[in-house]
C-alpha cells in the first residue's frame, strides 16, 4: 500500500493532469510512480522533463535502461528494477543483458564500464577517482556521455527515493533484486 495518495490521472487538474495526460499517451497508461509524483505538479514536471531530455540525449535508450537497472538494484527499489527491465527489453536488451546490467555487467566491455561507474556513483555518493574518469575515457566515453552518465545516475536516484520512501505499489511485471537472490 502506498504511503502517499496516488493522484487519480482522470481527474486530475492543471499542471499534473497536463502532464499525466502526456505520460499516459506515451505509456498507454498513467503508471503508479508518476501518479505519485503528481502530488507535486513541480516535482512530475522536473521528472518528465528530465525522462524526456535524456532521452533525446547521445546515450541511447538501451544504456539508459541498463543503467536504471543497476542503480535500482544498488537501491534495493523493486518499482524501478522492474519498470526499467521492461522499457530496456522495449529499448532492444535481452533478458540476459537486464540480468547481467543489476549485477554491474555486460557483455560488452565499454557498456561494463559505464555500468560499473554508474554502480560506483550510487556507492561513494558521487566520490568517484582520477582513474574511475580514465576508465570512461579509455573505454570511449567523452564528456558529453560522462555527463550523461551521471545525469541517468541522478534521475534515477530520484525515481528510487521517490518508489522506496512512499512504498509506490509495482505495476510492471515484477524482477528480483540480485542482492534478494544471493
């Protein structure tokens, strides 16, 4: 049970009913976090901006989701794990690749990179090393994407508080936390 009214997106008003009634076309439904976070008409605003600008950013949405995934496992929150497998098998991943991505992995050495530093970010709470930043470089990524990295990082930090301190009931088809499984 959620710890906070979940805002109703067909009778919602002003400013969150706008914006739930974008979220909705874009998701075919209005889901449980955003119905949350229409509580506040400036916070659902900072969170769709921000879903939408990185989503036109250069990392494509594939990294992106595997990056949710990782962090949401790192924060133990079982809405965003389980939202973010679905949109990254959508964004083209398997199932293997959202299992490995919880667990920091890939099979792909760069998207490894990424994914460990995003892991690192959560951990040291942004005190990341000369030699976490070479890493990145070495395996690619530039400015530009070490951005982008952190921004992905930050909004879902955002999403994970938001689901994991008001309890945000799950509506996508549910994952379990590596840290459960071992």
């Amino acid at each position: 049970m959620s710890r906070i009214n979940l805002v109703d997106p067909n009778s919602a008003t002003g400013a969150s009913g706008e914006l739930l009634g974008e979220i909705r076309s874009a998701f075919g439904i209005a889901p449980n976090m955003f119905r949350a976070v229409a509580n506040s008409p400036a916070a659902l605003a900072s969170m769709w901006g921000s879903f939408g600008a990185l989503g036109n950013g250069r990392l494509c949405a594939k990294l992106g989701e595997l990056i949710a995934v990782a962090v949401a496992d790192r924060n133990d929150c079982h809405y965003c794990l389980a939202a973010h497998t679905a949109l990254g098998r959508k964004a083209g991943a398997t199932a293997e690749e959202m299992a490995s991505a919880q667990r920091g992995k890939s099979s792909d050495p760069k998207t490894t990179v990424a994914l460990t530093f995003a892991q690192k970010l959560v951990e040291t709470r942004g005190q990341v090393t000369d030699t976490d930043m070479r890493a990145l470089r070495g395996a690619g990524y530039d400015d530009q994407d070490i951005v982008e990295i952190i921004a992905h990082v930050a909004l879902n930090l955002f999403t994970n508080y938001i689901n994991v301190a008001l309890a945000v009931p799950v509506d996508f088809p549910g994952v379990k936390l590596v840290r459960e499984a071992a």
